[in-house]
C-alpha cells in the first residue's frame, strides 16, 4: 500500500500538521483493523484535530467542529424573526431585573 505524504495539505478550514505513528488515536483505529494513517491536523481557529487520511480526502472532516457553528449562527442571524429576538431579549431583561430563570431558579 502506498504512503501518501498529506503535510501541509489543507482540507476545509484544516491544514496537516504531522502524521501520528503513536497514540490514543493510532492505536484505536489499528485494534478495528484500519490501517489508514491518522494526522494532527490545526483548525483555523486554533484547535487541533486528529483524523484519518481517508476522511480528509473526502472531505468528511472539514473543522474542527467550528464550521458548523458558524453556519448555524449565520442561518439564524439571516432566519430569525424579529419577534422572536424582541421576545428572547425581553425574558433577557427580565432575567436580569429579577434575578431568577423561568424555572424559578437562581441566575
């Protein structure tokens, strides 16, 4: 099988810092009988993560968690409701004025 040599490739928002012949990671992926190379790889926001070759080069893992967080607040900031804003802020102010949570509890 061939070695494919992924430094300093980028994937997504991800780019290939060093391959891992040691560890949790490796060692997890061989005891299921897959011998795919796993590679640290940095986010853009500055996390790391560890991820099989494969995966990447499908485009699988594409972050470190962040996109999709990212999309999801872009999805609501273009979606939201104006109402519903108004209502999330008003219970906001509420909370603060009072100094309890709906449930009654203690902020």
């Amino acid at each position: 099988m061939r070695e494919i040599n992924e430094l300093g490739n980028r994937y997504g928002r991800l780019v290939v810092q060093e391959r891992i012949h040691s560890g949790p990671h490796h060692e997890r992926c061989r005891a299921k009988g897959n011998p795919a190379a796993i590679w640290r790889c940095r986010c853009d926001c500055g996390e790391d993560v560890y991820a099989r070759g494969p995966l990447l080069r499908r485009h699988q893992i594409r972050s470190c968690g962040c996109w999709q967080q990212d999309a999801v607040a872009i999805h609501a900031a273009k979606y939201a409701s104006p109402i519903l804003v108004l209502e999330d802020q008003m219970a906001k102010n509420l909370i603060a004025q009072l100094g309890k949570t709906y449930d009654g509890t203690r902020t």
